[in-house]
C-alpha cells in the first residue's frame, strides 16, 4: 500500500537539507507532496517529490500572509487526500495544524529545535511554550531531532511522552563522500593555507561573532591560517564589519549561500560549530562524514552527537579563547587530529546515516496510518 505524506515547510537551510535526503531515500511505498515556502529551490526536490507545491510563507507573524498558508495548506489536503500531513518547523508546524484542525488527517510535526530554545526574550519564550503546548493535543506524532529535543519538551510539558518520537538527525554519507573536490584556487583560497572553517547562517544562534573573535587569535598563532564561512544572514553586514576591524579581511572568506557546501567542507584542516543553541547540529556529522576535525560548542543537543576528545572537541558556549586553543591544538597535533578524524567517520556512519533517518521514518508512518 502506497501512503501519501503531505509534507509542509517554511524554513529552508536545514531544514531543506533534512527533506532532500528524508525523499531521495525514502521508500518506493510512500508518496512524498511537498507544499513549501518561497525560500526553497524546487529543483532540488523535482526527482523525489510527487508533486511540489510553492506558496508565499512569512517566517515572522503577519496575519494577512499567515491565513492565506493555512488556506492554502486546506486546499492541498483536501486536493490531494494524503494520509499522513508531516509538518517541519515551528511556523510550518502551526500553520499546519491550524489548516487541519477540523478533519481527521494525522498530523506528525517535526520542530526542527525547539523555538522557546532560542535566545530571545522571556515573554517570547513564554508563549512559543503556550503555542506548542495548545497545539500538541491535535497532533499525532512529535518528531524530535535528538533526546535533547525528547528531554526539552518533557521538561516544559509540552506534552506527554507518549506523543514524543526520537528520530535522531543523519546526514547523506554517500552523497558528501562522493562530492567532487574543488581545488583551493577554485574556491578563492590561499593554495598554502590552514583552513578554518564553519558552515552555518550568519545569525546569532551560529555565533559567527565568536568565529571571528577566535580567528583573530588563531591568526596570532598560524600565521598562514586562512578562514571560511559557508553561508549567508542577517548579520553579514555587521561580522564584515567586525572582520575588518580586526584587519583579518585578507584572510577571510564569507560565501554566501551555496549550492553545495561540501566543496568547502573538503577544503578545511579544522571545522567549527559555534552555535549558542541547536537542535542537533546537522554541520557536526558533516564534518565526520568529510573527515574533518572539529571544534563545537558543549549546548543543548551538541553533547548527545560529540564525545568530547574522542570524535571532536567540545567548548563552552561564547568562550572565543578556548575555541581557538582547541583550534590551534588540532592544527599542531597531528596525531590528535587523526584520531578525531578516525573516530569521527565510526560515528557517523554507525549513528548518523539519513537512510537510517528514512528507515525509522518509515516505520513511523506504517504505525500511524494502521492506527486510523
């Protein structure tokens, strides 16, 4: 039996990645609709999605645009009749489950990370909470993305632990081994350099701040030592800024977004993940994938993906000082670095596959749709 899943999606970035590798991998018995925001790129999906459908989605509230998604999310669900509708991130996750408030379809959501997470002010926080935990009831399955996302939602009540599915995050191993390798002079990098680098958006949760920061003493150090950022936000303006404060602009690469951020990846002797908060960390398993040594932050989920000192180096949160002793003694012992390497590749492939993703994914679906 063919199941229908209606997937709905306003963030991109990760969450964009998660589902290119949940469609290309999933079972040949599920029917994947995908009913997303102006943010994606709809040809990354034309070969794994059934049918893609494009609407206009604020990130933010806007009352206006925000009725027309939850009108638009209806029409799909009564056009297309799917079994399961699986909701990805918080405002994809409230829009959807006020669109199918009133029919009977099984609605799975997946947060992504939680939004009350997030640095923000208390009254935000305050009523993330109230709006997950007002919703829950009229959802079937809660998806989280790590224990630590499980363990956060038991500890504000959000809902029962019943309703709480752990699917652990995973990467596409085949996909980032086999990626071409651009040569450094390709890419706009120094041929002799040690590259540093980190993939994530340029906003406060990735702490690109602390990048630079930490930078500006690695340099102190490796002279040579050149550093990259893979994406884009809204802080490029102001880390620029901030860059050439430090006049480190000569030795430093923001790129934007790109299409394939493993070109980098395969480019750099030592990767960071500075985030203040996160839901997993989808850039840690790619640097074990790509055989990277890493440096990440010890918050909410990164702990349950990283031992410390045995598959990477974790540090405290904002610490730019320990980050780049940590950087540095990477760079300068090899045999630490190899065995992080080493041990790196073991924990990704043996917990961090996106086809171990799909297999649990499916079964998910499976339970539910026997259920109705």
């Amino acid at each position: 039996m063919t199941i229908r899943v209606l997937h709905v999606a306003e963030a991109a970035g990760g969450v964009e990645r998660y589902l290119q590798g949940l469609f290309k991998y999933t079972s040949q018995d599920v029917e994947n609709i995908l009913l997303c925001s102006q943010n994606y790129d709809k040809d990354k999906f034309r070969a794994y999605a059934k049918k893609i459908i494009q609407i206009e989605m604020a990130h933010d509230i806007n009352r206006k645009k925000d009725i027309r998604a939850v009108n638009s999310i209806k029409a799909a669900v009564k056009q297309y009749h799917p079994d399961i509708v699986y909701a990805h991130s918080s405002k994809a996750g409230a829009l959807t489950r006020l669109a199918c408030l009133f029919n009977r379809v099984p609605v799975i959501y997946n947060p992504h990370g939680w939004a009350f997470n997030m640095h923000q002010s208390q009254k935000k926080v305050t009523a993330y909470k109230l709006i997950e935990r007002i919703q829950a009831p009229f959802t079937k399955k809660i998806v989280c993305i790590s224990e630590a996302e499980k363990q956060s939602a038991i500890k504000n009540k959000i809902c029962s632990k019943e309703k709480l599915s752990v699917i652990t995050n995973g990467v596409d191993i085949d996909y980032i081994q086999s990626a071409p390798k651009l040569s450094r002079k390709e890419l706009g990098i120094p041929e002799n350099a040690v590259v540093i680098g980190q993939i994530g958006r340029l906003s406060p949760q990735k702490a690109p701040d602390i990048f630079v920061k930490m930078a500006t003493l690695v340099k102190k150090e490796i002279p040579h030592a050149f550093f990259v950022m893979v994406g884009d936000g809204e802080l490029r303006d102001e880390i620029w800024k901030l860059i050439k404060s430090k006049h480190l602009e000569d030795s430093f690469l923001i790129t934007g977004w790109v299409e394939n951020p493993t070109i980098y990846l395969k480019n750099m002797d030592v990767a960071t993940l500075l985030s203040r908060w996160e839901g997993f960390g989808l850039a840690i398993a790619e640097y074990m994938c790509a055989g990277v040594p890493l440096v990440a932050t010890n918050v909410d989920a990164i702990p349950y993906v990283v031992s410390n000192g045995v598959d990477g180096i974790l540090v405290e949160k904002d610490d730019f000082e320990q980050a780049a002793k940590k950087v540095i003694e990477i760079e300068k012992d090899k045999k630490l670095a190899n065995k992080l390497i080493k041990n790196g590749l073991v924990t990704v492939t043996m917990k961090y596959s996106v086809r171990r993703v799909c297999s649990e994914t499916y079964k998910l679906y499976n339970k539910i749709t026997k259920e109705r």
